[in-house]
C-alpha cells in the first residue's frame, strides 16, 4: 500500500477498506505519511464523506493510536457525557456530582476552551490546587474509589487525532461530520465509560450553528459510538444566550457549587436533568425520564451531590473550602456593572459577543499555548425575556485591566438588547437523538 493510492481512491468516491483505514491513522501517529499526505486525505474525506462503517473504522484506528484505559474492574455502571461546547456551559461539574452521587460512576475525560467556547478543565483549575494531570492508573483508581474523576486528556490518549486536528485546523477541512466524530469518539471512548450521553449545541454560540448540522452530527455519533459498543444517545439544545447567568472560569464553578445547593439557574438546570435524565436510563438504573429525574432532584435535596463534588476537589489536591467560601475562587480586581440604557424588556443577548467579550477580559484562549486569567468574566447576566428598568444591571463585568474593561464593555452593550418585544428563547432542550 502506498498512501497515494488510498488517497486517490477516496478521492474518486470509493469507500476505504478497514486496512486503508488503519494505515491512514498509523500515518498519522508514526510520521510515516508526510503532513502533506496526510492534509491531502483530509481534504478527500471532507470532499466525499464517508460511509458510517468508514467513519467507525477511523474512529476505532485512532482510539487506538494511544491508551484506552481499561476501567472494566469496576463493578458500578460507568456513564459520562460530551458537549460539543459552549457559552456559560458548566453543566458537567454539577451533572458530573450528581450522576456519581446516584451510584453511577463518571470517568470523565475533558478539553480546555479554545475560541469562543469554554472548556470544564479551565473551570475546574479556578479552584486552588485542583489537579487535572493525573496518570490514567490515577485516575482509574479515583473512579473506583469515589466514583468520580474529571482530568484533562494526557498525551498518551488517541495521538493520532492530535496530528490530524492540528492539520485540520490549518487546512480547510474542520466543518466535516465523519472527522468531527472520529476526533470527538476517539478520545471519549478512550476513557473507559460504558454509556455516553452527547450535548450537541446549536445556535449562534455553538460549534456547529446550524440546526440540521448538528442533527446530522448527533447522529453520526450515536450511530458510530453505539455501533462500538457503547450506547449512546444525544440531545440538541440550543446555544442562542450563554447559559446561565455567568461566563468565565471561577464564576461558572460558583454558579455550578449554586446549581448543587438548589439554586441553579433554571436553563442550566434544564440541560443538566435532561442529559442526566438519558444517562441514568442508558445506565440502567432509572426506567424511565421521571424516575431518573427524581432520582437527581434527591441528590441536590439531599445534599449528597454537593457532598460528591467536594469529595472530588479534595481528592485532585484542590482546596475544598471554595464549596462553603466561593469567595475564596480568583476574585478579578475590578467588578463594575454595565447599566441598561433605557426600561424595556430584554430583547436579545448574543451568546457569541458575550463570549467574545470574555475572552477579551482574558477568559479563554485564542491559542492552545495561551494562559487564561480564571478570575474575569461576566456574572449576574440578564436573561432573554426578562423586564428591565433604566439604570438597573444587566451584568456584572470582572475585569483585571482598564482596557479589557472598557472594550469588553462596548462588546456587551451591543451583545444585551434592551427594546419593546421580550426576546423568545428557542426550545432548550429540543430533540432527544436515539432513545
Ligand atoms: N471537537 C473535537 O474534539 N474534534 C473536532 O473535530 C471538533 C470538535
């Protein structure tokens, strides 16, 4: 085999053979396909798609291009899920808590937020002393332990999808569902769950803002992670408004620490029931939506969620205190509400500018070698619909600097829309792939 000739025959439309495959991947992990090689069969793949039995074949190769951890000792049920990220989207750290405290073990392996979107490690390292590094026998024997672990991918895990999504990135050839999901399942199977619930967001401030995309995406990797064995479902929900009401690391872990004592936002809730609602059923301890509601409402009433999230913190060496004292999370210099213009009612808040006005307070990162400041951001945000008096705040801006502050500011001020008609929401929660 030669990889110009795999390359020419998915260039002229033929489906690759599981070996075309397999080599393709060893290509890109040994570098014994040049980088040119390898973009030319990401552009064919772009240009001619791939079957779903080709699409499962990459994803298995490049799984296995590194560690799989093998949790298969532990006897509780394993589930996690995936969000394919967005704005104020903090559901894992209370989903995460809440699923453990049911009896159903979370191994979860996450990203940092690159762009406009947030990644749960970035939060997560808001708390002092929180370690996201661990080796996988750390983290294997945390999940058995307490039934918990939240790390960031190491680099043994699926190298091959490291290579190909830098190339990617670089080349044109992102926006293409069968290596979406290939890079998506290949590093989240990797992790040992049994089950898998996906979060694919739409809207303005989503990865893939088209709605029939997403759908499309949904189902490729319900389709592909089932057809590995792993069930999966997924749900769509819509990423119009940054969900709740912070952006930004340290204040999305004090709304997180608010949604396990009861106090969520009612959104955020929403999205974290119903995707902890699919992984209990897909689990097997819940047989149907309504048990499995109940079942995560008893663990905020109870406080055991509260209890599992602590227990975590503490095992990963962070400082456990910011549970009772979020006061104790990075606190940014300056806090300074931006005022509503006029009395009306909230028209509009553009989950993508708000997003963009975050990363120039410092939140996230435009590179991957980028620090981000884990203090700034945006909290006490108004919601679509609400009514809205002159001179009252629609957010409260946590900045570090006076020129971020003031460029974050115009970005705001044009991202809130205060006017006559209350701004409708899309549907939240708006499918339910493969139950
Ligand atoms: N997230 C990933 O991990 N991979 C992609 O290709 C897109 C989003």
């Amino acid at each position: 085999m030669y990889p110009q000739h795999v390359i020419a025959r998915k260039r002229d439309g033929h489906a690759l053979t599981g070996d075309e495959i397999k080599y393709f991947v060893r290509g890109a992990t040994d570098g014994s396909w040049a980088d040119y090689q390898l973009s030319a069969m990401l552009m064919a793949i772009f240009l001619r798609g791939m079957t779903a039995v080709e699409t499962a074949a990459l994803t298995d190769a490049m799984m296995r291009s590194g560690s799989v951890a093998d949790l298969g000792a532990i006897q509780r049920p394993k589930a996690d899920k995936h969000s394919t990220g967005g704005v104020g989207d903090k559901v894992s750290l209370p989903l995460a808590a809440m699923i453990a405290a049911c009896g159903v073990a979370v191994p979860m392996i996450s990203g940092r937020g690159l762009g406009h979107s947030g990644g749960t490690l970035d939060k997560l390292e808001s708390i002092p002393g929180f370690r996201v590094r661990l080796s996988l026998e750390e983290y294997r024997s945390q999940v058995d332990r307490i039934g918990l672990c939240l790390i960031g991918q190491t680099a043994e895990l699926a190298p091959a999808d490291r290579k190909l999504y830098a190339l990617r990135d670089v080349t044109g050839t992102i926006e293409c569902v069968p290596l979406i999901c290939a890079s998506i399942l290949s590093k989240k199977l990797a992790e040992g769950t049994d089950v898998l619930v996906g979060d694919v967001k739409f809207g303005r401030g989503a990865f893939m803002p088209d709605k029939a995309k997403a759908r499309e995406l949904a189902r490729a990797l319900v389709s592909v992670s089932t057809s590995m064995g792993t069930p999966m479902r997924a749900i769509l929900t819509a990423m119009d408004e940054p969900l709740g009401r912070t952006v930004g690391n340290a204040l999305e872990v004090a709304e997180s620490i608010d949604c396990l004592e009861g106090r969520g936002p009612a959104d955020t809730m929403e999205v974290t029931y119903a995707l902890g609602e699919q992984m209990l059923l897909l689990a097997r301890v819940a047989r149907t939506p309504a048990e499995a509601r109940e079942k995560l409402a008893a663990t905020i009433a109870s406080g055991t969620a509260r209890q599992k999230f602590v227990e975590m913190v503490i095992y990963q060496g962070g400082d456990a205190r910011v549970v009772d004292e979020p006061q104790r999370l990075p606190q940014a210099k300056l806090k300074v509400p931006l005022l509503a213009p006029r009395s009306g009612f909230v028209s509009d808040v553009d989950a993508l500018a708000v997003a963009l006005a975050a990363l120039r307070l410092g939140a996230g990162r435009t590179r991957t070698e980028d620090k981000v400041d884990h203090a700034v951001g945006v909290s006490e945000l108004v919601k679509m619909g609400e009514p809205i008096e002159a001179g009252a705040p629609l957010c409260v801006i946590h900045a570090n600097d006076d020129p971020a502050l003031a460029e974050a500011r115009a970005m705001l001020a044009k991202a809130i829309v205060v006017g006559d008609a209350k701004g409708v929401p899309p549907k939240l929660v708006d499918e339910v792939i493969g139950a």
